[in-house]
C-alpha cells in the first residue's frame, strides 16, 4: 500500500530533490516567459523538466508534495504539483477505505478523506498549497493570481482543516465560501479590476473553543506561514488579508513584519489580534475591524493573561482600528454571505474602493483620510 513516510531520511530526500527541481527549471526555462521564442513555455518546460527528470536514477516528479507546497515556485507548477500529489492521496486513502486492520470508524474517515480530494480535483480548481499530514492543510486560488491587480487572502479561524475547507451546509462558513463569494463580490464591486483570492488553511488551527483557541500557540506558527505565502506571492499587485476569528490572531501576530504591499488587514467576529491597540500592530497597511451585534464572541473576555486571551477588542473605540459596518452578518459565521454589508464592504477593501466602505458609526469616521484611494491601491 501506498503510504506518506515521514522519516527524517526521507524528508532529507525530499527536500534534495526540491532543491533539484528549482536548479533544473533555472537551467532549462529560468522560470520566465519566453514569449517571443517558438516551443513550448516555459511553465511547460519546467514541467516537462520536473515530469521526465532524474538524480541517481530518482524521478524528480516522486517531490510532488513538496514542489506542491514551494513558496516562489512558479503558480502553475504548483498547481499541477499538487494534483500529483492529490491524486497520491487520494489512493493511499482508496486503500484505507478497505483496509480490515482499521476500524469501520477509521474506513469511514478514510472515505470521507478520499471525497474532498475529489472534490479538490475537480477541472478548474487551483490549488496552491496541500498537505494530507495530520488533519492536512490546503489553500486554493480563485481568479488568476499571476495577472491580478489586486489580490485578496483569506484567514479562516478554528477547526479549519482538509475535511472543513469547503462545505454544502453553512457554505460561507468554511474557507471556499469565504473566499469564492469574497472574489465574486469583488468582480461585481469593480468589474475593470483584476482579482485574485487566495483561501488559506494552510495553517494548523485550534480544534474547537478550548484551551488551543485561548492561546496563541497556533497562530504563532501560522503568522510564519502566512508570511512565508505573502513574500512569495508573484507580482508586486496590492494584497489585503481578511481574517475571521481566531484567524485574525493570526493576522495580528503577521502584523509586524507583512511585506510592504500589504494594504490592508481587516478582521471580522475578531477575539483579538495579540495587542493593545492598532498602532502597536506595527504595521504600515490600514486596519479594519467589524462584528456583528449577534456575534457571540463579543462576550469573550478581551483581554491577555499569562498568555491566555487574545488582547484588546479591536472593534473597541481604544483600539484605533477603522470600524466597518456588519449588517446582515447575523452572527459569528455569516460575514462573507452574499447580500449581507459584510461582504461588500470586504470587496471595497479588496478591490481599494475605500470611499464607498460603510462604517459602522454614522459619522463615517472609518473612511477618515482615505480620500485619495482607489481601486488601482492605497492612497
């Protein structure tokens, strides 16, 4: 049975020949588009040169996990890394499905596994980030990211894992409804505007309310990650974060060191973002924050002791973040559902239409020397 073997000698081996791929594709294509020569491109050579090429008789395609997952690597090379390494995963858990030494609850994980990659593998998806270890990690692109002018990423909270990335149910609850319906409303806020949104559970999160969500252990390592994806993201395009609960824990602890064309962080149903105020975020991009009146985590205590709680509100008048309208949201899942002032004022943020944001005061103080932003960037 095919199986992911995590010994120190192979992760070794792996990474050789990820190294071996990035010297084989400078080699053969330089990793730029050469537009004006006959043959094939050059994300067509690299993948040519990663299918068919050999170190010491080892196919360079067996790195598909990690090439799949290679921050710089060019978009589409991961993408089709990562279909290799999905359909892999996909048959590893066909086995499982009828494998007599698990138990019929292990069977069923096994299949339930094997239907979102799937899913995942369906014509058209993109998928920028995948790892089936532990409860897997994945993240997937909406729109074309190599071309957008302004790129959109969102940061999902607690219990995000391969089996919650999407759902029927409660769709804009999970990662890609928050993020298609984010890029939908995007295209409709500024039709001339070229957008791209990335849906990031490429992050390990707290499983469920307890004592992982009141610290911020996780979201101390997903603020690397989330920074490692930001520095690498191709083109020099606007990006604006959007992190929902516990994910905007994660966002506040990037804060400090987001690469410069970071514009925008704007958190929703927030339960802090790890400081005392926006300001001590230390960073350049504008912060936005809104929650729903019927958002339940607004009874959570704001505050951080011996490194339980998550700091001040951000929606609070001390904390200095620009305060959006919510309405529509109706509660602590519903910020990205189409129609709701949520979601449009996200897309606004999204596509840099600052001046038509609604705030959540009636002075429009949110908007507050942004006169000069438009779609094209910050102001």
């Amino acid at each position: 049975m095919t199986s992911f073997d995590t010994s120190p000698q192979l992760n070794v081996w792996r990474a050789l020949l990820a190294l071996a791929v990035v010297f084989v594709m400078l080699a053969t294509t330089g990793w730029t588009a050469l537009r004006n020569h006959r043959g094939p491109t050059a994300l067509e050579a690299s993948i040519s040169a990663w299918e068919h090429g050999r170190i010491d008789g080892h196919r360079l395609a067996a790195a598909a996990l990690a090439v799949g997952n290679m921050n710089g690597a060019p978009v589409g090379l991961r993408y089709f890394a990562n279909r290799s390494a999905l359909h892999e995963a996909r048959t590893v858990e066909r086995e499982r499905m009828h494998d007599k030494r698990l138990s019929p609850s292990g069977q069923r994980e096994a299949a339930r596994r094997m239907h979102h990659y799937d899913s995942l593998l369906a014509p058209g998806r993109h998928i920028l980030a995948f790892d089936p270890a532990g409860s897997g990690k994945v993240a997937e692109v909406f729109g074309n990211l190599n071309r957008a002018d302004r790129v959109s990423v969102v940061v999902p909270g607690v219990d995000t894992e391969l089996v919650t990335f999407e759902r029927s149910e409660r769709k804009y609850s999970a990662p890609v409804g928050m993020a298609e319906s984010l890029y939908e409303a995007e295209r409709t806020t500024s039709p001339d505007t070229r957008t791209a949104v990335i849906a990031w559970a490429d992050y390990t999160s707290p499983s469920g309310l307890g004592m992982e969500a009141a610290t911020a252990t996780r979201a101390q390592h997903g603020a690397v990650r989330l920074n490692a994806l930001l520095g690498a993201l191709p083109g020099k395009s606007p990006v604006s974060l959007f992190c929902h609960s516990y994910g905007s824990v994660v966002c506040g602890l990037a804060a400090g060191t987001l690469p410069a064309r970071v514009t925008d962080i704007a958190v929703a149903g927030s339960p802090g973002m790890r400081a005392d105020s926006a300001a001590r975020l230390d960073t350049s991009a504008h912060v936005w924050a809104m929650r729903d009146g019927d958002d339940w985590i607004q009874d959570v205590p704001y505050l951080e002791v011996g490194g339980l709680g998550h700091g001040a509100d951000p929606v609070s008048t001390g904390f200095g973040a620009r305060v959006l309208s919510a309405r529509g949201a109706q509660g602590h899942s519903g910020y990205f559902v189409p129609g709701t002032e949520s979601l449009r004022n996200f897309a606004e943020i999204g596509v840099g239409a600052y001046r038509t944001v609604a705030c959540a005061d009636t002075d429009d103080t949110c908007r507050a020397d942004l006169s000069g932003a438009t779609a094209a960037g910050r102001a």
